[in-house]
C-alpha cells in the first residue's frame, strides 16, 4: 500500500507559507508502515490541481489532498474532486446543518459563502467529525467498474484540524485498506547526554537486531532546542501486546545509552521534568542568568502550572548586576566560580532551594580572553553547588540553547 | 518563464525533515517574477527521481534539483541527470582539486568517497562557487538538438549551501535567460500595532494601484513573534532607479498605515530596535517579568553587542519575589499597578533609566478573577510610568509572545 500527498495552496508555491502538513502526514504514514513515494505543492488553479491528483490516483493506492476546503472561491479542492469523479458537487445537508449550529453556537451570523463547505461531490463520504467548518472528504475514484479500489481523501489546511482528521479518521481508514490489522504505536524517549552519532553508535546493534526481527523501529531527531529523540514504532495485534513490545525496547535502549540521559518520554519537556522533580522533592527553583540572558526562565515559565516550583530569576546581564545582587565577588565574571556564586545568591535573594546559574561568552566576540563559546554552567541544590565548564563549537544562538538544556539537566541528574 | 523545484530525500518524505528548502527557493523565484506551479518532493529512488524530473522539464521552462549531492551512495542526483541528458558522469579535475584543498586546508584526510561529488554529467556546467563540498550543476536538456532551451540546476540539499548557490549563481542566470534585464528588489517592513486584516484593508488602495501600474507589488506575513512584515517588491532597469521605487512605495506606505508602527526594515527586530534607540538616547534596560518569564529579557540578550545597553532583569514568577525585590506592595498582583510598580523596582534594583515589566493571566486558569489572556505591561522611562492593560483571546504560548512584542514596542513609541 502506499499514500501520496498533495498539499494545495498557491501560498505555499511563494514560501509564504512552509508545508508543514505533508511532512506530518509522510510521518504517520511511515509510522502506519504505508509508503509515500511522492509529496507534491500545486497552487489553487483548477487545471494544475486536476492533473497532479489525477496523476498522484494513477501512481498511488491512495491519495490524500490537503487544503483547499475553506469558504473562499479560490478554494476548489471540492470542485476538482467532484470532476475527477465525473460527478456533480451536491449540498449534503447533515454538514449544512452542522456549519449553521456552529455560527449559532458561537452567536455570530454565518457568511452564506460558508455554505460552499457543505458541497460534497456526489457518491464521495464525508468525515463523521467537522473540527472546524470544513469536513473530511473521502472519494472512491480509479477503475470505472461500480467497485473502485482507490481513494482520495481531502482534508482542510489548517494544521490542526487536517491532524484530527488524520488521525481519527483517515488513518483507521487507510489501515483497514490496507488490510493492516495490527496496531501500530510509537514512544519517544527525549535524551540528553549523547551526540546524535554517539548514540547511533551505542544503538548500532539493536538497529541491527530489529532489522532483521522486524517487529519494531528506531528512529532519531536531533534538536539543540529539545534534545535528541529516540523514536521507537512497533506493530502487534492488540494494544496490550504492542505495548509489551515497547515496554520490552525501552528498557534494552535504555540499557545501550548513557545511564539516566532520558529525561522525558512522548513530548515531556526537560523543563517539565525538572519541575515535577523538584515538586516531588517539595523543592523550589530559581535562575541566575547571564550567557542565557533569560531562556532558562522563559522555558520554565512556559510550563503550565510551573508556579508552585518555580519563583522566579534574576537575569544579571552586566557584571554590577551579579556583583550588587548575587553577591559576585568583583573580577572577571566568566569562571565556574561566578557560575556556582550566582547560583546561590539566586537561592538567596529569590527564596528558593535549588537554582542553576549560567555564565560565558555566547559570541560573536570573546571576552575576558576566553574564546566564543565558553560556557560555566552551575548548579545548587539546599546549598550545595556544582559547576562545569566547556567550550562549544557553535552559533550564539545554539550556545545559548545548548547551555539552556545542559544546566536543566544538570539540575535534573543531581535532583534524581 | 516558470521554473519548478524538485526536493530529493526520503528523509522528507518520512517528515524527519521539513522541506523548508523549496519555500525558500519559491519565494525568492516569487520575487523574481518566475512563476513556479510545482513543487515536489521525491526519494532517493533512480526511477522515481527520474520519471519526477523527466516530468518537470516537460511541463516547466527550468528545474531547481535541490538535494541528492552528497558523498554517499544514496546521494544519486548526479547519476540521474546524467541519465536524463543520456550522457556520463565525468570527473571534473577543477572540482576534484577544490574539494581536495578544502579537507588539506582543515587538516583532515579526505575519505574517498567525497571524489563522488567531483563527478558530473558530461556536458553540464559547474558553478564557480562551492560553498560546502559540493558544486552545483546547470544542465541543458530537453531538445535533442544543438541548442537546449531548457535546463536542470543541481543544488546540494544543505541549506546554507543552497542559499549561496541560489542567490550567487541560479538566480542571475535564471534571469538572464529569462530576459529579464531588470534589477528586482524587495524591502521588508516590520510592523506592530495593526492587525494582519487591517493592515490589508489599510494599503487596499495602495495595492490596487500598484496591480494597475504593475511596477512594484505588496505582500503580507503575520506572526505573533516577529510582528507583522509588509513586504514591497519593485522591479526597474537599474539597481538606481529600483531603489527609487522602493522609496517611494515606502514612504507612502508608512503614510497609509498606523503612524510608527513601523519598528524595523529588512529584517531589524524589535529587540534591536529598541536597544538601538536606548543607545542612542544614552539610556540603559532592564526587566521585570511574571506573565512573560524570562522571554523579554532572552529576547534582548539574543541580540550580539546587547550588553552596552541592557544590564539584566528579574523574573518576578512568585508574588512574593514582587514584593520582596520589586517593591510591589503586598495583594492581588493582576494590575496595571503592579506592572508599573515592577517597571520602577526594576530600574532601581538594577540601575538602570528604563524599563519593560509584565503581569497577568497567560493561562490556562484564570487567576485573581482575571480571565486567562488578561494582560498588564508598564514601560519606566527615567522615572516615569506608562502603562496598558489588554484580555487576548490566545493561547498560553501566542499571550506571552504577544506581550513580549508589544511591552517592546510600548517602550519604543516613548523612546522615538
């Protein structure tokens, strides 16, 4: 089985736009196990749209389009299908009606060209859920025969609900075509402690071992923002028993990788698992910033519920600021010294028991003649303080990142 | 003239990368007046990458290859345009001497396979360039004849190398053999303060004139981070004379729109602007953040050369931080009151002439009565207070990007 997909919107021909849809699609698909050999930008003209689906129905078990389907007359996804189809675009009035409730609903009018999403070619089905205006669209098409063996599926642009669709819907559906009975799922470890070459290496050999067993997959992403993810997919014929498998993988890659370098699994932050570290330990935390100006905290505070851990940070930028309220004894301020002084004058002057400091030179020049790139990360915990120091060979902007993640994480080794 | 771009890597079609490459290639060939009408993404597959380029020459006048250089056996750009030309791959001793300096240069040994990216289709032209390792290809094709009036670009799939490549060498000659003689440019303003539907309907007599005079065009880009970008783009037969376009246009432009809202040309931030303005005024920054924890300031330090200007700040999560350090007198802490207070405890406990301070709601509880989105920014300029309370119907994340942008732009109107 495989699954193309047409991503439709002349804005995205012009970049305006990235197409973040398809490759979000390709990744369930890959995860499903169905192929997607092509993934294709048209813009909104009737012509072109016809020929790419046309031809992606020709190359392809199943097709999904997305975008499209908004109330525009620039949006003719639904008068394309309907052609290809050879039928005629008709209201559906389970969908008319929904639309008009979600206006009433919301106590505002509702523009009569809405109504326009509430045409369906004839003989196409439509998605059971509408998470915004527009439903899913599903249209047998291919061999003329009464029973046709291709689909299109044409879902809206708007990334939220293309990914409800996709996932409540056109997956199971795809799935059940495709004669996959199995179930497939994925968990994500998020690590933090090996380079992304350091830990191909180290998974080397179960890499090997599942190739040839076959009943799971690993995958890696790299980001200095987030940390390296480790993505583990397997099928089985139940839930409870795919579960098993990755229960049973988690804990062989967890063995194979630095011991306690994941911090998180499926999407769970750094900064989440610090404050949940500390919540449990009935600690608090502060920062004292300098190299990162800010981003350790900022990243705190996107936590929601972060309040009840984490109270606040002084971001000492010039060396008066760590002199005069950190308690930083006048110098040079680039040194772990500096780094593990702010991080109990944090303590200190914020009231809290743990903080983590960061000092160094981001960039572009060096200072106090150490090079780009020096960073003194520290850390305290009830008064006891610990530091590093490193060179890295980055941007300003990944040092800061990088040091944002480490000095967390640091936090998080000493706190387990 | 339209020009096409296919993207290789079955590394995008599994969505472990997003294709951000052909975006960028579309919006600069938007900027140029070639039409691009598809975009395709492809996997390092010889028969689909054939069949997809065969493809695109027929239906477009020039193709962008974007992808498929690299050193290693999957990198097989090279081999299938060859194909397509129906001729060899040759070694090109110009390059291979390059790409030999290049490893000498660093010290390093070359491995063997990187003589695979010296290889190219006989017949096809290298650029003079070679940012990384590998050169980019111009290949006649299509007519079987002497005279070829179609080509194939080869670019590696790395961006920064892409982006050289693209602007140094395929957009000149893209444009020469489009005959295009004009010089195009485009100007960039950064704007805050209208919203994206207002702003449209703000230049609508403008853009409709310019459609008519057709000499330069307008285009919109929202984001709650960076603001809102105005985009003009002119066309003229000098670089002189084009520029004198712009000027123009964008004079009067900033006539149309809200007066000063305006903060940045060509890729200048808020941030930047700011402290642009506090070093010209001789004034120094600080910060008082709750609502945006950090993000203010980690916005002001991700500027190089920060330091002049901004000395720190203090991350005011906890109510009693407030009241402790900032001076904010004990109670509810959602006021424009408290904001203000927190705007002057910050330029006294830091030392500084100015300041930005944030409170509120970012959700997703309400907090004190105060529904989620509830904002209060204050601005201290030497001594003096202003201050502005808003309820934003966003999400936690897009409330305090928000506020970041416009507790900014407060200061930056009271700086001008």
């Amino acid at each position: 089985m495989n699954c193309e997909v047409v991503a439709v919107g002349t804005e995205l021909l012009l970049g305006q736009i990235v197409d973040t849809n398809s490759s979000w699609i390709g990744e369930r698909l890959a995860e499903a196990g169905i192929d997607s050999f092509h993934q294709t930008k048209v813009g909104d003209n009737f012509d072109r749209m016809f020929a790419v689906i046309s031809q992606a129905i020709e190359r392809s078990d199943a097709v999904v389009v997305c975008g499209g389907l908004g109330p525009t007359h620039d949006d003719i996804t639904r008068e394309v299908l309907a052609a290809i189809m050879g039928t005629e675009l008709v209201i559906n009035e389970v969908v008319a009606e929904r639309i008009r409730s979600i206006f009433t609903d919301r106590g505002r009018e509702m523009p009569g060209n809405n109504l326009r999403q509430a045409l369906v070619p004839a003989g196409s089905h439509v998605s059971p859920m509408i998470p915004g205006t527009a439903p899913g669209l599903c249209c047998p098409v291919g061999e003329s025969s009464g029973e046709s063996s291709k689909v299109v599926y044409a879902v809206p642009g708007v990334p939220w609900e293309m990914k409800v669709l996709m996932e409540q819907w056109v997956m199971p559906d795809l799935a059940e075509r495709a004669g996959i009975t199995q179930v497939i799922k994925s968990r994500t470890l998020h690590t933090w402690g090996d380079s992304e070459s350091g830990l191909a290496e180290k998974l080397a050999g179960d890499i090997a071992r599942l190739d040839e067993s076959g009943h799971a997959t690993i995958a890696f992403l790299a980001s200095v923002q987030d940390g390296l993810k480790v993505r583990i997919t397997a099928k089985a014929s139940s839930s409870e028993a795919v579960s098993q498998i990755l229960d049973a993988e988690e804990h062989i890659i967890r063995q194979s990788i630095t011991p306690g370098s994941v911090f998180g699994i499926d999407g769970e932050t750094m900064e989440a698992a610090v404050l949940k570290l500390c919540r449990q330990r009935g600690d608090t935390l502060v920062t004292a910033e300098s190299l990162t100006g800010g981003m350790v905290a900022a990243k705190l505070a996107s936590v929601p519920e972060a309040s009840d851990v984490f109270k606040g940070g002084i971001v000492s930028y010039a060396p008066e600021v760590k002199f005069n309220l950190l308690g930083v004894p006048e110098g040079p301020v680039v040194s772990v010294a500096t780094a593990e002084q702010m991080a109990l004058g944090a303590c200190e002057v914020l009231g809290a028991t743990c903080a983590v400091a960061t000092t160094g030179v981001a960039g572009p020049d060096p200072l106090e003649g150490h090079p780009p790139g020096t960073v003194c990360l520290a850390t305290a915990v009830r008064g006891k303080v610990e530091s590093m120091q490193a060179e890295l060979p980055f941007s300003r902007e990944q040092v800061q990142q990088f040091s944002t993640l480490t000095v967390l994480n640091n936090l998080r080794h000493r706190l387990i």
